[in-house]
C-alpha cells in the first residue's frame, strides 16, 4: 500500500505525522497545475488523498475533508463556513512543475496553498475551552519498546470501528504525539482532544489490541494502562480551533 498512498481516517501515514509538533516543515513548494471539478455523482465514499511521485489526487472529497488533510485537524477543530462545506465533493489533480517526488512533511502546506488559491479559503485560529484527554505514564512506568535506527513513524490498525470483535492498533518508530492523534480518532473519543503529556520524547514500537464496539473506550483505556503501561484521563483545556472566514466553489477547468 505504500505506493505512497494516503487515506485520511483508514491509515496514519507520513502525512498525519508531518502536521504534528515536532516535525519540521521542508523549504515551501507548489502545485504549478491544478484541476479542481465538483463530483456530482452523490456517493459517500471518497478515495482519500493519494500521493504519487510529483502528483497528488483525490476523488469525492468535501472541502472540509480537505482542510482536514491539510491543516492536520481532527473535524471537531474546524467551524464555521458555508452550508455546502461538508456535503459538496470535488475531484482535484495537481502536480509540481518538476518530476521531484513530494515528500510527506511538504504536502500539508501545499494543500493550504491550493485550498486557498482554487477555494480561496481563509481562516483564523481561535482558542476554545474544551473537554480534552491527556495520556501520561501510568505509576508502573511505560512498557513501549524505544525504536532502534531511523524511525519509520507508521502506524496502522484493524476493526477499529467495528461492533464487535478485537481491534487492533500497531507502530513502528511512532512518537506519543502522533498515537494521542490516533486515539483521538476512534469513535469512542471522537469529538475530544488527546493531548500528550506522557514526556516520552522517543520513538516507539507497539501493539495495541482492545474490544470493539460498544465498549470500545473503556476497553481501550484498560489496554493503555496493561499493555502501554499509559494512562487517559480527561480534564478541561484550551483547544485550537480553525474558523473558516471564506470558502467559494472553484470555478472549473
């Protein structure tokens, strides 16, 4: 699968880790041809973001997806904007002026770039209290395996979202910041901020198994603590929010 490929929400590649606190941002570059077309084909299905060589495309994607992709954003961090930002899809090409492949931690702020050239998005941050979670080391210490070489800061799961059964969540050279980003996304947590305050500063391996379905949040919190030696607690803090201030319909070509 790693034709370079990136599928927002089945997978934490590269790209969800480049977006994170720290991991530098490369010497800034541009799409120099970009196609942007409304799909009206009304399916729900999208194909996700994909990355190849000098080339990204995306078919049936909501603006909001993409912004999602772009600003590396869990959805309950974006408001505001017009009533078609989650329901519109749109097909996009792009690609550079050179052949040089795109590396992962230069497409998010080439994204923000086309969105506000072909979307002419604009946005501002604001500060919000929210409900959050943070992960710590629990007493015993943490049981995660320090990565040894390069880390290769992939993570992929299994039947995360499924209503029942045992699903799993595995990295490899995976630092705390990016598994708080993935905890964030199950269903159990969504609409919360996972915020790290483990300290760890490494990379890690693991793997992660708890129960699906219904009582998939307390089980996760439970393989956390036994299987991680790491802890989720939740309390109240101040949360970035993207306000969408502008957003039209690309004019097609």
């Amino acid at each position: 699968m790693l034709v370079r490929q990136l599928r927002l929400f089945l997978s934490i590649t590269a790209l969800l880790f480049a977006t994170m606190p720290g991991f530098a941002q490369h010497a800034e570059r541009t799409f120099e041809i970009s196609s942007v077309r409304e799909n009206l084909s009304r399916l729900d299905r999208d194909s996700g973001v994909n990355l190849s060589g000098s080339r990204i495309s995306a078919t049936n994607l909501s603006l909001r997806t993409l912004i999602l992709q772009a600003y590396g954003v869990l959805d309950f961090q974006v408001t505001g904007g017009p009533n078609w930002l989650s329901t519109a899809r749109f097909d996009l090409q792009a690609t550079t002026e050179n052949a040089e492949p795109i590396a992962p931690a230069d497409l998010p702020p080439m994204l923000q770039r086309l969105l506000a050239d072909r979307f002419h998005l604009t946005l501002h941050r604001e500060s919000r209290e929210m409900k959050a979670y943070v992960l710590v080391v629990d007493k015993g210490g943490p049981k995660l395996h320090q990565t040894s070489g390069t880390p290769e800061r992939s993570m992929s799961g299994t039947n995360q979202r499924a209503a029942s059964g045992t699903a799993t969540m595995t990295g490899f050279g995976v630092d705390m910041a990016a598994l708080a980003y993935r905890i964030a996304q199950q269903p159990a947590f969504r609409g919360s901020m996972v915020l790290d305050k483990t300290g760890l500063n490494g990379y890690y391996d693991f793997a992660l198994q708890w129960e699906a379905g219904e009582n998939s949040g307390p089980s996760l919190i439970t393989a956390l603590h036994e299987q991680l030696g790491l802890k989720l607690s939740s309390e109240k803090t101040q949360i970035d929010v993207l306000v969408i201030d502008r957003a039209e319909k690309p004019s097609e070509n």
